[in-house]
C-alpha cells in the first residue's frame, strides 16, 4: 500500500502544479502547445527505447506474459469498441469523447507501473514491466490511433491518412528501435543510453504537467458519468482480466503481481498528447486521468492483493 501511494501521490501534485502553472506563469497556450509536442516526439519516446533496451527478456517467461498482456487489451478493446453505439447512446457523448473512452480505459501510465513493481519486486519487476512496455505500448498506439483517426473527425479516415497517422506516431517507432537494439543485442554506448535516460525522466514530469495545465477544475468536481465508465473499465474490469488470463497461463506469482499493476495504474498522460494531437476530446482525458490517479489509491492495492492471494 505505501509503495502504491509513493508512486501516485507525486504524480497527483504535479497534475496539481501544472493547473496552477496554466493559470499564474504560463498563460499563453502555445507554450503548452510546445511542451506537448517536445513530450509527444522527444521525452516519452525516450523513455520507450531505453526501457525496451535495459530489458533483461531472459529472466521472463516472455511469451507467456506477452499473452497475458494481449488477451486482457484485446478483451477489453473488443468490448469497447461492441457496444460503442449503446456506450455513446445512453452516456450521451460524441465520437471525439468515445476515443477519449477509448485511451482512459485502454491505456496504462508506464511510469507509475515501472515504479511501483520496482518497489514491490526490485529489478525482476521492473523487468516484467519493461516485457509489458515492449508488447503492448504499439499495439495500444495502432488501436488508439484507428480509433481517433475514425471517431475524431468528421470526415470518415481513408486508408492512406490512417497508415500516414501511424508512420507518424513516435512511440510506435520508438518501441520498434527499443525492441530490436534488444533482440539483436547491438551495443549501444552508455552515454547515449544515459542522454536518453535523463530524457525519459523528464517526459514524467513535462507529460503531467500538461495533463494538468489541460484540467478543468469546473468539471472536475461532478465528473460526468463516462468518467466513471472509464475508471471502472480500467482500474477494475482490466485488472480483473489480466488475473483471469495470467492464472490461465501460469504466470508466476512475481509475474502475474507485475501484470496485474500495469493493467490496474491509470492511464497514461501520452494519450492526453495523443488527443490533442489527433482532435480528441483532451479535457475529457484529462478528466478521467484525474480521478483514476486519486481512485487508484483505494483499487491498486486490492487489484495486487487478489492476485497475490490466488497465486498463492
């Protein structure tokens, strides 16, 4: 529990300080236009390589958590997308709130995951994460990226402009790089890994502080019931499938624990930048990013616990 709120109390206040930011130092919008775009092609993509390169695959049943990770994003995804029309009937809510649906319930914050099974189980959790970043952040990109090119515009997405949005998404690409300096096991200098290192860390946080200077207080104290649909989705129903399919799979204890934190952290602020990027609804986003950080205090520990308990 303490090692959980350690990771989200922090990631709280600095939302927090870029509201407060958005509204005394930076008030002109193009600065945070301009932090958006250095987080979305320079420091979050950083973060992915190094991550993906420091992974010591060797240690993990790869393939085994790799499955896990899939089946519980493509469940959850297929549900999603099946009873769009009832979701956007009865929430009332446009195609641009959809894909913000979408990204709330889909993505998971990388950062606090990483932190909190690096607390837990030291360098064997951070490894099954890094196993998590490396499998789903394209898949996870690719689904986002469909959906917002489809339901974010109102113009219907041509094949050609779709292909065009993911050969422009850098953390696809940047998982790509990350994967393959891995598996080839190609030598990358210490110095370029440590300049990429210092980058990463920064895209902590630069990317919430966006998340924060996007925030609408006004909103945020009666969030609207997508909201609400969003966070059940991701920090209960997602968890409760990667319980399910880990258990399926015989994941390890220390496997299925780590799993099992990625899929139940809030989402992550790069789906905010995503929005913005693509005509998402960005405040919704953030909206939601909000009150999961504060939910997940309460549904981390017990989405761990029964999956501590079940592994035995």
């Amino acid at each position: 529990m303490a090692v959980i709120l350690t990771a989200l109390v922090p990631v709280f206040l600095i939302i927090a300080l870029g509201t407060l930011l958005r509204r005394i130092l930076l008030k002109d919008p193009l600065h945070w236009v301009g932090l958006e775009r250095l987080t979305y092609f320079v420091l979050f993509p950083a973060l992915l390589i190094v991550s993906a390169v420091k992974a010591d695959l060797t240690k993990v049943n790869v393939l085994a958590v790799a499955a896990t990770l899939f089946g519980t994003i493509l469940v959850l995804a297929a549900g999603i997308f099946l009873a769009r029309h009832q979701l956007m009937r009865i929430l009332k809510v446009d195609g641009p709130a959809f894909t913000s649906l979408f990204q709330g319930s889909a993505r998971w914050n990388t950062y606090i995951a990483l932190a909190v099974a690096g607390g837990l189980y030291g360098a064997e959790g951070i490894t099954v994460a890094a196993v998590a970043l490396v499998a789903l952040i394209p898949v996870i990109n690719v689904m986002a990226v469909l959906i917002l090119a489809h339901y974010a515009s109102d113009t219907p997405p041509t094949v050609r402009s779709v292909f065009a949005h993911l050969l422009r998404n850098p953390y696809i690409w940047a998982c790509i790089i990350g994967g393959a300096l891995n598996y080839t096991g190609f030598p990358v200098p210490k110095v370029v890994l440590e300049f990429g290192d210092i980058l990463g860390r920064a895209s902590l946080a630069v990317g919430l502080l966006v998340v924060g200077g996007g925030l609408a207080i006004s909103q945020l104290a009666r969030p609207k019931p997508i909201v609400y649909v969003a966070s059940v989705l991701k920090l209960l129903v997602k968890p409760s499938l990667a319980i399910g399919f880990g258990l399926l799979l015989g994941l390890t204890p220390i496997e299925l624990a780590v799993v099992v934190i990625t899929a139940s952290v809030p989402a992550a602020p790069a789906g905010y930048v995503l929005a913005r990027q693509m005509g998402g609804d960005a405040a919704l986003l953030a909206e939601m990013l909000t009150v999961q950080i504060m939910a997940a205090a309460v549904t981390m520990p017990l989405m761990v616990g029964i999956a501590q308990f079940l592994a035995g």
